[in-house]
C-alpha cells in the first residue's frame, strides 16, 4: 500500500519568516543562526539572499547572516523554506517543518568553533572522576590572537564543584586559524547519573 507521506500524513511545502532588529552595537561582531532540525530540505534565506539547502532532516546546522544584517533601525527578514512534499520519504512519521530550537549566536573574531566542545568522563566511580573537556576554539580576524581558557563545572545547585584555568598560559591561534585543546579535570566524589537518579 502507498500513502500520501510519512505515517499516511501528507507533506507539503511549509515557509516561515522572521523579522528583527540588530543594535548598532552589533556591527563588527559575526552573527550566525544554528537550526537543531528542520524536517526536511530546507532553504534559508536572509534579506532576500540565500544561505543553503539542507536536505537531511535530522540533525543541526549552521549559516553566517553577518554579510547581509541590516544594523539600528533596519529591518532584517530571516526565512525559511521547508519541503516535505516528496513522499514517502521516510517510514513512520517524522514530523515536518522546524521542530527543534533555533539559536541566533553572536560572537567576536575569536569563539568556541559550532560544535567545538566535546565533554566525557574517561575515569569515573563514586569516589573519583576525570572530566575531559576537548574544546576547538576558532580565529576568524587577520591577525594572531593570544587567548586564555577557563572552564567551570557547576553541580545542580549552581555551586562550583571543579574547573580550571590556563591562567598565566597563553594560546596563541593563527589568523584564520582553529585551536584544539584538551584537558582534565579531577572531581572528586560525583554525583553519578543514574535512570532512577538523573542527576545532571
């Protein structure tokens, strides 16, 4: 038997737009806006200019808006087609459209790359755990950058249980270039996650 879409749920081609503004203040930083999921071949647009296609539905991505904002008083219209009309296309529903969060994300010439924290615990048990932190750090500038890196780990009442500083160590990142650090930290007695204690 064939159906109309996923699920005998019909597709179809979906647009959504958003208008904002952006402070004076903005100029001169690098604005991107991250989609969690769009379901499915998406085309984004801002101002009238488009930024990709992305036909996979499942997982999150990325676009710069910085070369197209409108800056104080100027309108900027971000939209985003959606096209979910091939079907079948999958073999149970899977939802159509944007159903994750979108982010906007500002940043200077030096960040944590998208994607660029990656967190796991290598030693753990009750007692003792070693907690690696492996972050890629991005220059977009011309010119060197010398950076510091801290990292603070909070339990679930907001208090600081470990973290570190690079203190007086200094990273120096090439122009257009991407750090890639790595560090443990120890912790001592964690609260372990559990299914009947989900402890985060």
């Amino acid at each position: 038997p064939t159906g109309t879409g996923g699920g005998a749920l019909r597709g179809g081609i979906g647009w959504y737009r958003k208008t904002f503004v952006l402070p004076d203040m903005t100029k001169g930083q690098h604005v991107f806006i991250d989609f969690d999921g769009v379901y499915c071949n998406s085309e984004v647009f801002i101002n009238g200019h488009s930024l990709g296609i992305r036909p996979n539905g499942y997982i999150g991505f990325r676009y710069e808006l910085t070369p197209y904002l409108q800056y104080g008083n100027g309108k900027n219209v971000l939209a985003v087609k959606v096209n979910n009309d091939p079907q079948p296309n999958s073999r149970w529903y899977s939802g159509s459209g944007i159903y994750r969060n979108v982010w906007l994300v500002t940043t200077g010439n030096v960040f944590v790359d998208h994607w660029g924290t990656y967190i796991s615990t290598p030693v753990i048990d009750d007692k003792f755990a070693k907690v690696q932190i492996q972050t890629a750090i991005k220059n977009v500038s011309d010119k060197k950058a010398t950076i510091q890196i801290k990292h603070t780990i909070y339990d679930a009442s907001n208090k600081v249980v470990a973290g570190s500083s690079s203190g007086a160590v200094q990273f120096n990142i090439a122009a257009g270039g991407v750090l890639q650090d790595s560090i443990l930290i120890p912790l001592p007695h964690p609260h372990l996650w559990s299914v009947n204690d989900p402890y985060l």
